[in-house]
C-alpha cells in the first residue's frame, strides 16, 4: 500500500484528476500524461470556466524557465489526445483566439482525506513527478551528492517494474580525488549562462517506421542503433553548451568510428536538451536500439558526468557510467570524459578502446560555444532566430578568423536568412557567398562549406549540375550530414528527377528520423514521383502526429486542387490559414468566398489578399506565390509579370520552375520555356 495523503480530486466529464499523485483516470483506468501536459490540464482544471491567457499559463506551468509559446500548443494537444477531445467540438478545452484557453466542462470538487498513493507503475507514467528527475541537495556536501553512494538515476530498479534488478554500474576512473568537505557549486565562466530549452515539436517517429529498413540500415543489418542525447546539469548551475552539445558530439564522433553502431547525428539529438523529456522516449522517437542519456555536476573545478545506457525495447538500463575530470580547461575536459565514457560503451558492445580527440576547428573556447549556440537557434527554423544565429556567428570568426567551420555556418544563416523571407536575396548571398570563400579558402575539405555552396548554387544561382556535385562531394567528406542529403534532395526534385530524390531524402530520414520537415519533403517527392496514396498517406500521418505543422496543409491542398478534389483542397487550405494564426476575419472573407463562388472563388480572394500584401516596386517574398496563384486562377498574363518579378529579386521559390504544380497551366504556354531558358534551367536549343 502506498502513503495515505489529504488531498483534493477533480471530477469532469467521467475522468479523476488526482494531483498528489500526479494521476488522471477514467473509469479507474489510468490515462497516460507526460508530466507538463499533466500540470497544464491541472492548472486550466483549477480555473475552471475562467479565461486563461497563454501568458498566464507559461509562467504557472514553466515558471521562469526560457520556453517557446509553442510548447503550450503541444502541451495543450497532448491534453486533448489523453481527454480524447476533438478542438472543432471542444468538450473540456475551449480555444479563444489570440488570448489563451478555457476550461469549459463542469468540474466537481471532493476531497479525498484516504487518497492511497499509487506504486510506481512499470512504465513510469502516473507517479509524482518523473522517474528520470533528480533533485539535488542543496547543502553543497559534494561526497554525498556525488560520491560513491550517489545514484543520479534513483528510480532506475523502479522504472523497470522489478525491485530487486540493480542496473550494472561500470565505473570509468579518471585517478581525479575528489574533493573532501562541503563544497559549492562553481559555475563556468563567458557565455556559461546561455540557457539552452528547446521547444521539440511533435514527432513523426511511426511515420518513420513506414520508410526505415530495419534489415539494411546505413551501417548494416546487424548494426546497433544509438542516440547520444545532450548531457543534463544537476542542481541550480548555469547551462553551458561546451558540456551539453559538445560533449555529446564528441561521443556521437566517436562511436561513429565503428561499423557496429549506427549513431544519431548531433542534428537529430539537439532538441532533446529539454530537463523534463524522457530519456526512453527520446530513444524510441529517434527509432535508436538504446539510448545514452547523461547528467552532470560541477563542484569546485570537478566536474562529473554519470552517463545510462537505455535498451529502448525493454526500457530497462543496460549499465551506468561515471566520469571525472578537471573543468578548467573545458576542452581537455570534453576529450577526457567523451573518450572515458565512449570507451566503456564501446566495451559493451565489444569494441575495443580508442583514443578520439575531437576536431573542433578552433581553440577559443568562447568562438566554439558561439558556435554551438549559433546551431541550436539555426534549428528553430526562423528568420528572427537565423539573424540572431548570424551576429553569435559573427562574434566567433571575430574571435578566431581561422575558424573555418563558423565562416561556412555564418554563411549558412544569412542563406536561412533568405530562405525564410528576412530579406532580399540579391544582397543577403551576395553577403553570404565572400564568408563560404574564406571558410573553403581556410578548410577546403569542409563538408559543411561544401554542402552551403551547394545550397548557394541551388537556391540563387539556380546552377543544378554544379549543386549536385557540391552536395556529393559534402556526403563523401562526411556521410551522417543530414543537411546535404536533405538538400540533394531537393536539387533531384526541382530538376525532376524524383527517384533520385526519393532515394536521397530517405537517407536524411534515416539520419533524422524526428524530424516533420524530412518526412513532409519525402511525401511530397512520393506525390511527384506518381506514388500519389503512399505520399498522401504520409503527409496524413505528419498532419496527425502535429496538426500545428502548417507545411503539410499547403501540400495537401496543392494536391487535391491538381486532383479536382476541391472540397478537400478547400478544407486543408482552410487549415493551413488557422494554423498560421491568421485573423479570423481573413478566414471569414475566405468561407464567404467558398460559399458563394465555390474554390474558384477563394482562389481570387487568395490572390487579392497576396497582391494586398505586396509593395509595388520593391522587393517582397510573395512575387512568386502572387505568379502561382495567378496562374491557379486561369490569369497567365498575371502569372508571367510576377515570375519576372520574382526571377529579377531572385527569389528563393524561382528553382522550383520546372516542378511546381500550381504552374502546370502555363506550361502550354510559349512563354514558359522562354522563362525556364532565362534562369538555366533548359539548354538554349529547347527554347
């Protein structure tokens, strides 16, 4: 029997909400929530009948921790999962726009003076907290902390349902004493403070199922797959990227070395720098065999790292590591503990040992945790985010003008820059193209310089041929880059070769498998290649696992009006304006199109509101949409002035001449060659 407690429960709509012990049932039957998904439905069920603006609900859910708005969204939808809620239909969970959200179910209040605490279930869900979270002391007593009595993981034989398996610990000695006495916590110095909290979006890990081969991964059927996940501070220290992405990457570098590990790429593990994401999950999501999830602590000038290695299939952990090193020289210290620690779980696997040290490319310590800092916001994927990524960017090549790996990244986030809309192209690769010259002129065997120019050649120099040859020679210098396959990828299918897109796009899948924006590349390549259900089928399933992924609703609508299925391209294009968050007005001009002139007639509202949006004469990113949309609704004169407009800023959107349908009308037309001549992309000879 567990702990009797006084408590209060909430009762709606047939579901028990049991905080004390962190439980939410229906019918007695307990209903999985992670646990911010659990404290976001507390807190609405709290105020219930009671606006809560999404302000409100970020600082009661997450307090002062650095988190995206966005994380409420996904939180909110995990909650409408576990409640079985459909949002057109709200039961418990009223959305209002622009403000936040209500509680709307009515809510009984008891309280329960016997409520029994539950055991610790097998699969860690439903108790008081998470089984993975460690609190630390705070007296400072480092030997009690750390020392040999300490477990980081104390809920490791409970997690595995069986109380009297004890996890094998295999220690890794570093011959450092440790410090005797109380101690306080240091923290590092420069840009230590720098919070790292991804907002991870909802993942397409079954999706993945769908394409991966299990009996011929990219190292080889017997191949074991493994994620190295970003290591975790304990206790109240600043974050600090050196520790937490470099140390990862040094141990993801060096297990890469043997063909019997099959390592997730950095890329694929950086958004699991998150403290309260399931180490298990995470492993499960990356489609890995076993998982290695990290903690540290640093006390005077010591820092340890204890280190779990997770069979994904069982959930039961396979060993513990521990390591420690001087932190001073912050360098040394991450080749110390990435060499310790990979050595052992080489050992597991029997590999021999090996000495890897890790190719930083620069010896600042500041200009590389710049760097590293520069990639976690590249990964957001935003213009604002990209600009910010390109000014830290600028300060590490200030730092050391030799480092040849931050010259090709600044380079990389100014062509971000562009691609997201933040500026003209004309001068945003004009400035991009001087830095990958210097980072190449530094490194000319860099696979990241390689796989920029071959972005640069894609995207503004619309030079396809030149663009393979780059982002080949990229994936020769360096196999596991996820961005050249990605980008292959994408020159094949602009230049209709859609199997060889297909092929190279599954392999940055394979690389990548959480991530929606491969999957929703994938399923469009299957679309153009002919594999009409299986693509469709797939970008579905990314709709189902994030419906705020508003890409797949503009794919899916492009689809069904190519189809002439316009009540359905009607119903995703509706879907893609409430995911973007446009004003409901917009939509409501948009329903009254529909309803009045059928989706011919939205089409014209779409181009009247993108022609509303673009200033005359001057640069804007909707040229190209205003020719697509224009060339949807049947007015080819239009369509053509704006493709001029758009090949003469350059844009972005211009490579996809040769393969976008929403131009399929103009492509009878003898002004259309004329145009594919004008960029490159058709010989002379066929104009």
């Amino acid at each position: 029997m567990g702990e009797k407690v006084t408590t209060k429960t909430f009762q709606f709509g047939g579901f028990t909400l049991v905080p004390a012990e962190n439980l939410l049932l229906f019918s007695d039957e307990q209903v999985p929530l992670k646990p911010k998904a659990f404290e976001t439905l507390l807190y609405l069920v709290e105020r219930s009948g009671h606006l809560v603006e999404r302000g409100e609900l970020l600082n009661g859910v997450w307090g002062d921790s650095f988190i995206e708005e966005a994380a409420i969204s996904r939180c909110v939808y995990a909650v409408r999962n576990a409640l079985n809620e459909d949002p057109k239909n709200p039961r418990f969970i009223q959305t209002v726009p622009k403000k936040g959200y209500r509680f709307i179910a009515e809510v009984t209040v008891k309280e329960a003076s016997e409520a029994v605490l539950h055991p610790v279930t097998a699969n860690g869900h439903g108790v008081r907290g998470d089984v993975h979270e460690v609190e630390a002391t705070q007296d400072g007593d480092f030997e009690r902390q750390i020392g040999r009595g300490f477990d980081p993981f104390p809920d490791t034989r409970l997690r595995n349902g069986n109380f009297s398996e004890t996890p094998e610990y295999i220690p890794v000695n570093a011959n450092i004493p440790l410090a005797e006495g109380s101690h306080r916590a240091r923290s590092f110095s420069t840009v230590a403070a720098f919070l790292f909290v991804i907002a991870g979006s909802v993942l397409a890990y079954n999706i993945y199922e769908l394409y991966y081969d299990r009996s011929s991964g990219a190292a080889g059927g017997t191949a074991k797959r493994i994620a190295v996940l970003p290591l975790k501070p304990i206790g109240d220290i600043p974050r600090d990227s050196i520790i937490e992405f470099a140390i990862a990457e040094s141990l993801i570098l060096k297990m890469s070395t043997t063909p019997e590990l099959q390592v997730r790429p950095l890329s694929a593990v950086r958004k699991y720098v998150e403290l309260d994401r399931d180490p298990i999950d995470a492993g499960r999501e990356l489609k890995a065999d076993y998982v290695l999830s990290s903690n540290y602590q640093i006390v005077d000038d010591i820092i340890r790292v204890t280190s779990q290695l997770f069979d994904t299939s069982t959930g039961k952990t396979e060993a513990i590591f521990r390591s420690e090193s001087k932190a001073g020289d912050r360098f040394a210290m991450q080749d110390s503990i990435s060499n310790e620690i990979g050595n052992a779980v080489l050992a597991r696997f029997g590999r021999p040992a090996s000495i890897f040290v890790a190719r930083r490319g620069t010896e600042n310590e500041e200009a590389y945790s710049l760097y590293q800092q520069a990639w976690y916001l590249m990964d957001k994927h935003t213009a604002e985010e990209s600009d910010k990524a390109a000014k830290l960017l600028d300060q590490a090549v200030g730092l050391d003008p030799n480092y040849a790996q931050a010259w090709a990244v600044r380079s990389y986030a100014h062509c971000q820059f562009a691609h997201l809309g933040g500026g003209e192209p004309m001068e945003v690769f004009a400035t991009a193209e001087p830095m990958l010259e210097r980072a190449m002129l530094i490194d000319p065997n860099n696979a990241i310089a390689y796989t920029i120019r071959g972005t640069i050649n894609r995207d503004f120099h619309w030079n396809f041929p030149q663009a393979i040859d780059d982002l080949k020679h990229a994936i020769e210098l360096d196999p596991s880059t996820v961005l050249a396959h990605r980008i292959l990828a994408g020159v094949y299918y602009r230049n209709g070769q859609f199997a060889e897109a297909i092929e190279s796009q599954k392999r940055a899948v394979d690389l990548h498998p959480t991530s929606l924006t491969d999957h929703w590349f994938l399923g469009t390549y299957l679309v153009a290649a002919g594999r009409k259900p299986e693509g469709i089928s797939q970008l579905n399933r990314v709709a189902e696992m994030n419906p705020a992924f508003p890409l797949v609703y503009q794919a899916l609508w492009e689809i069904h009006h190519v189809e002439g299925n316009y009540p359905q391209a009607y119903e995703n294009f509706l879907k893609l304006k409430e995911v973007w968050g446009r004003p409901q007005e917009e939509i409501a001009m948009f329903e009254k199109a529909y309803k009045s002139d059928g989706w011919p007639g939205v089409l014209r509202a779409e181009l009247n509101w993108a022609l509303s949006m673009e200033p005359k004469g001057k640069y804007c990113k909707y040229k190209y949409y205003i020719a697509a949309i224009a060339a949807l609704s049947g007015d080819n004169d239009l369509a053509f002035e704006y493709l001029d407009l758009a090949i003469r800023y350059r844009l972005v959107a211009v490579s996809f001449l040769k393969v976008d349908p929403k131009l399929a009308n103009l492509r009878n037309d003898l002004r259309f060659n004329a145009v594919l001549g004008r960029v490159g992309l058709i010989p002379s000879s066929q104009i």
